[in-house]
C-alpha cells in the first residue's frame, strides 16, 4: 500500500501565521514585551527547535521549565486565535486530494507541529486529524538534537505496527511546501511532491530535489494520479 504523509502549515491549511504570533504573545506573557520572533526560521521546521531558537534569540535561558511554559502559552494562545482568524482554512484541493487518496493510500503526517497543537489546527481549518492513522509529529525525532529528517523512519515504523508488514519506501511519498520536506523525503529514499502554496517558489522547490513540484494541490486528481502512479 502506498503511505502518503502531508506536512500541515501551508500544505494542508493555511493559518496565515497565526502559529508564529500565538508563540510570540506566549513569550511576551512569560518574558516581556520585548520578546520577538524576529529573525527566528520557522518554516518547515520543528516546534521544539523553534520554541529553542525564540528562547535563545531573546536571550533566554534554554531550559526545559522555559521551553514547556513557552509551549503552554503557546497552545493557550492558538486556541484563542484561531478561532478569530477567519482566514485559517484548508488550501485549495486538499479536501478534494484527501478524498481521492483515502481508499487507496494510508494516509499520514509529517510534520513539525507539536502533536496537540498541529491537531488544534487541522481541526480549526475542518480537517480531521484522525484521517491520518500513521502521524510522526515534530516533538518525536528519536534523536538530540531533533531533525525533521529523522522523522520518516518513525512514519514507517508505525506504518509496520499498524499494518504488520513494512512499507515499501518506493511508494511513500512526503507531500511538503519547503526544501525541509523536500530533504527530509530524499534523504530517506521516499519521493517528495513539493507545492508551491508556503514561502518558497517552484523553482526553489526544485532546486532542493523535489520529484515534482505544483504551485498547488487544486488539481487533486492530477496530483494523485502522480502519488499513486509508483
Ligand atoms: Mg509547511
């Protein structure tokens, strides 16, 4: 069977950066009102190494009470935002995708959100997160210090628990807006479908190794043929 594993922010949903304002209000709460995100990456990468860069860019101690207050506030802050934040909702043809690719593929996550906090989105943007029976969430990279890369074999090894027979990585598929995705899928051998709906163009998609790239899902059918095509 094939295993199909979406990123979530600007994948699956857009959340026009509520994410990255929901951690800065919670440091602002915890640390002051200079706290900023300014110059922190967060783009296709890991809650639990964003919520480290924000402490360290404003000088903060890098502490584990620092870190899980910072994710605390932030989930008390999403939840309050999301809902005001009209504009947080599915892309185009990701419904449509899902759909298609239900009976036919496992569906799966891979991402850089906390597993709460990623959940708290789908849903806000009508997607529901149980969906996807195979999940490899941000904070569960078996190793220090985390890398998104690390996270497909944890895919597929829940993909062997739940199915009892191993996937096989010619037919599993990262679908992902960021040359993150796009390495985290090559360097594990699986095939990246990169989508031009986040903060990096076509050509930059293509440029870091995506086995295509679309400048959205809103043609489902075409982009599922592709995924089921190997
Ligand atoms: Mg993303």
């Amino acid at each position: 069977m094939h295993l199909m594993l979406f990123d979530i922010d600007a994948t699956l949903i857009s959340t026009s950066g509520v994410g990255i304002r929901a951690m800065e209000a919670a440091g602002r709460e915890l640390f002051g009102p200079e706290f900023s995100s300014t110059g922190v990456e967060y783009a296709g990468r890991l809650d639990p190494l964003i919520v480290r860069d924000l402490l360290i860019a404003n000088r903060l101690p890098d502490t584990p009470p620092n870190a899980a207050n910072l994710r605390s506030g932030y989930r008390r802050h999403l939840t309050e935002k999301l809902p005001q934040t009209p504009t947080a909702r599915a892309l185009p043809g990701v419904p449509r995708l899902l759909d298609l690719l239900e009976s036919r593929a496992a569906l799966g996550l891979l991402t850089g959100n906390y597993a709460d906090t990623g959940s708290i989105k789908l849903r806000a943007c009508g997607i529901d997160p149980a969906r996807f029976p195979i999940a490899a969430w941000g904070d569960e990279s078996p190793h220090d210090p985390p890398d998104r890369t690390h996270l497909p074999p944890v895919a597929l090894a829940r993909y062997r628990a739940r199915f009892g027979r191993d996937a096989d990585p010619a037919r599993c598929a990262i679908i992902g807006d960021t040359p993150h995705d796009v390495r985290c899928a090559k360097v594990n051998g699986l095939r990246a479908l990169a989508v031009a709906t986040g903060m990096f163009s076509i050509d930059a998609l293509r440029q870091a190794g995506a086995d295509l790239v679309l400048p959205d899902l809103s043609d489902a059918a075409a982009a599922a043929d592709w995924l089921l095509s190997f």
